[in-house]
C-alpha cells in the first residue's frame, strides 16, 4: 500500500469538512455573554451622636413646662368660663335688682307725697282745731267777763268774784293756746284792777271790765 494513500483519519476527516458546507449556527450554538456584577457600595451610615444628659434634661424641662402651660392654660379658659357665667348671672341680677330698686324708690317717692300731703293736711287741720280752741276760750272768757259785769249790775258781789276767778282761769287756758304774752299781761292787769275795786268801786271795775270785753272782741276778730 502507497504511504501516500495511507493517510491519516484526521486529515481525511478534515478534507471532508473543509469540502462541505459548515452549518448555520443556533441559538443553543452562540455563546451567552455575561456582563459582569457591579455591586454599589453600601450607603455609609452616619454615626449617631449620643445626647448629653444637658440636652436630654433640657427637652424634659421643656415638655414640662409645655404641660404646665397647657393645664394652666385649660384650667385659665375653665375658671374664666365659670367666672364669665358667674358675671352674668350677677349683671342679670344686679339689672334685677336695679330695677326693683327703681320700683321702690319710686314708691317711697310717692309715699313720701302722700306723707307730705297728709303732714300738711295734718298740721292745717291741727291750725284749724287750734284756732277754734282759741275762739272757743276767747268766747268763754267773754262769758265770764259779761257775767262778772252783770253780777255787778246786781251788786251781787259773791257771783262777780266767782265768775272773776274763772275769768282769770281763762288767761291761763288763752296763754296755752299760743295768745302773745303783751295780750295776756293787758288782760290780767284790767282783771286785776276790777278785783281791787270789786266791792269799794264797782263802777271803777265795770270800766275795766268793758275794756278786757273790747280787747277780747279785737282778739276774736283777729281769728277770722
């Protein structure tokens, strides 16, 4: 056998494959290309600081002072409610009370009117009552004077001296009903006179007596 014709397989195979059509490549042919894993680094933490107890105690103060004026502030807003309900209640009250106030003065107003007016009324009727006491004694001692006249008319001296008693009684009750003191002086004087010529000069004491009758008429007439 020819050593050249003793070839090997490989070559054989080879020249085989290089005269037939290489085959059309596949997906399950191509080689998968991988991309390489890029890993991000991690973010860095920050490092917390520890808070001193300075701070820590400074927040605590402030959270309670925050407390203490909210309280202070809900216990402000409720007394300042009830305060406020308190005022009105008292105004009503008060605007009651002025009003019954306003009533009552006003009837003590008119009460006092009618006080006035029946003070008035009063003293008038008690001028009134007065002046007819005064005339009513004035008219009695004009009695007894006339009757102490006639007596000696009579010359019935025991009736004259009686009824000049009373005459001089009557002064008495004139001078407690307000007659002015000169006119009481006048009339005791003549009545005096008349009873010191009672019995030795009656004609002497009819005189006197007729002037305390004139001054008794004056006075009288005064009255009206």
């Amino acid at each position: 056998m020819n050593p050249e014709e003793q070839s090997s397989p490989v070559e054989n195979f080879d020249a085989k494959d290089r005269s037939m059509p290489s085959p059309t490549p596949t997906m399950e042919d191509s080689p998968i290309e991988t991309q390489p894993v890029i890993t991000e680094p991690a973010p860095a933490v920050p490092a917390l600081k520890k808070e001193s107890w300075f701070k820590r105690f400074i927040r605590a103060l402030l959270f309670a002072i925050l407390c203490l004026l909210l309280g202070g502030a809900a216990v402000f807003f409720t007394l300042t409610s009830g305060a406020m309900t308190q005022v009105s209640t008292l105004k009503l009250e008060a605007s009651s009370s002025a009003n019954q106030i306003a009533t009552l003065q006003s009837d003590l107003n008119a009460a006092q009117s009618e006080l006035a007016s029946a003070s008035a009324t009063v003293e008038t009727q008690k001028a009134e009552a007065n002046s007819l006491n005064l005339a009513n004694a004035i008219y009695k001692t004009q009695a007894d004077v006339n009757t102490i006249r006639v007596a000696l008319l009579k010359l019935d001296l025991i009736t004259a001296s009686q009824a000049l008693g009373n005459a001089q009684k009557d002064v008495t009750t004139l001078a407690s009903l307000g007659v002015d003191q000169p006119t009481l002086d006048g009339f005791t004087t003549r009545l005096n006179n008349a009873s010191k010529t009672l019995s030795t000069d009656p004609q002497k004491s009819m005189v006197e007596l007729d002037n305390l009758i004139d001054n008794l008429y004056l006075l009288a007439t005064n009255l009206k």
